[in-house]
C-alpha cells in the first residue's frame, strides 16, 4: 500500500504539469461569444499536486492519508463543474475520484504507528 501511494503521488505531480499546460493554454477566442478561460484546470491542476504532494509523503499517519483522499475528492468536484471547459477535465476528475478513494479506504484502515516506531518490514 504505501509503494502505491507513493507512485499515485508522483503520477498526481506529473498529471499536474499536463493539467497545467493544457489549462493555461488555452486563450479566449475574441470572435466568439463563449470566453474559455483555464482557471478550473488550475485550480484543479493545483489541488492534484497538493494531494499528491501529501498523499505521497503519507507514511505512517492516517490523518494526512484522510486529508490527500478529501483535496483527490475535491478535485473531482472541480473537474467534474467543467469551470473553464477543459475538454481532459472529466477524465481527470475520474482519476482524481479514484485516487480520493484509494486514499481514504487505505487511510481509514492503516494502523496507528506508535511514533518513533519503525515500520516492520517482511
């Protein structure tokens, strides 16, 4: 569990810079009435590194498990809003829900380590 946590946080840090770019590169279109702004793929794209950032470094404490699971959740409610009209954003969002999820599931249920306990590795 905590190698697959540690690799969904460095897949959320990398999502982010290909969120980020495909967000912020899109410019409103003057001739058309309907203005398409990025600004939900960054937030979105800010609350995936953050998650990730924290669900990543999530070792032995259920707390910041729980927290990374609810900004995944989070991000998902961004993305599924479409606020920007990102056209990647619902798939996104998908992923996003899957790892909020994954992390609450494994926060609720890990063990409280003692601290200064070392985990016992097999």
């Amino acid at each position: 569990m905590r190698v697959l946590r540690l690799v969904i946080g460095i897949a959320s840090v990398i999502a982010f810079f290909i969120i980020f770019l495909k967000s912020c590169g899109q410019a409103p279109d003057p001739d058309t009435a309907q203005q398409v702004s990025g600004i939900g793929g960054f937030i979105m794209a800010a609350l995936i590194f953050a998650a990730g950032a924290i669900g990543g470094t999530t070792r032995k404490n259920k707390i910041t498990s729980i927290i990374a699971g609810i900004i995944y959740l989070v991000a998902a409610v961004v993305g599924f809003l479409k606020i920007g009209m990102v056209a990647d954003m619902t798939v996104w969002a998908i992923a996003s829900v899957v790892a909020g999820v994954f992390f609450l599931v494994s926060g609720i249920f890990m063990k409280d380590l003692v601290y200064g306990e070392k985990p016992k590795f097999k």
